[in-house]
C-alpha cells in the first residue's frame, strides 16, 4: 500500500509578490526548496494563514537566498504580499521507501531566512515508529 506523507514543509513563510498575470506556480527561493526537500515543478501545497486558501500547484526556483515567494496566476487572488503560508511537499510511499523517509521542516523568519531546520527520523533501527520523537512543538 501506498501512503501519502508529507517529506518536506517550510513553516510561516511570507508572500513576498502575487502575480496574477504569470502563466502558474509558485516561485520560491531555491535555497529554501532544497531544504525543505522540494524539486523544481514538484507539487507542493500552499495554505494561507489569513483566510486558510490551500492551493496545489508546481514550484520553480527563485535565486538562493532572494527570500522570494512568489504566487503566480490565479492562487493571486487568494494569497497577498505579507501573508504567511505553509508550503508542504507531499509523496506516496511504499513501506520500504517509508522506512527511509526523513521529513524535513524549515521555520524562517520575517525576511524567508532559514532559523530553524528540523529532520525527523520516522522509524527506530527496529522498524517501529519513533513515536517519542515525532511529537508536535
């Protein structure tokens, strides 16, 4: 069986530009994607925390350390510059894939710089899940 989890999520980042008149996507720093464990046009999910708007669309890079996310085409009538949003990678995975899988979280401050980084080991060296280390901040 297949499961979907979320392998990689940036927490309370700022929109930085809403571009209605651009074909799709969402434009974010390429720094904070390779962190966050996103690849370019993967499907991400972006959830405003002003009026909880979830968009699903494709992420391209931005320049590395530019701070930039950018909502382009139609998510620019739902997200607006200063909103902060959860942006999440999400996967299907077989048992043994999920058993290697480590979701990351990147916290970021005002600016979209990386504070905090955290990796989350699912399974201990058993193959149990790692209930103790997985508890919510």
């Amino acid at each position: 069986m297949l499961k979907l989890m979320c392998k990689g999520k940036i927490h309370r980042a700022v929109v930085t530009e809403a571009n209605l008149d651009y074909v799709g996507s969402v434009t974010i720093d390429e720094q904070l994607m390779k962190e966050a464990n996103i690849e370019p046009y993967e499907m991400v999910q972006i959830t405003n925390l002003r009026n909880a708007a979830r968009w699903k669309t494709y992420a391209i890079p931005a320049p590395a350390c530019s701070g930039t996310v950018c909502l382009n085409g139609p998510p620019a009538h739902l997200f607006h510059p200063q909103d902060q949003v959860i942006i999440l990678s999400l996967g299907l995975f077989d048992e043994q894939e999920l058993r290697r899988l480590r979701p990351r979280i990147i916290f970021v401050d005002e600016h979209n710089q990386i504070v905090i980084q955290e990796e989350y080991e699912l399974y201990n060296n058993r193959g149990e899940v790692n209930w103790s280390g997985l508890q919510a901040r």
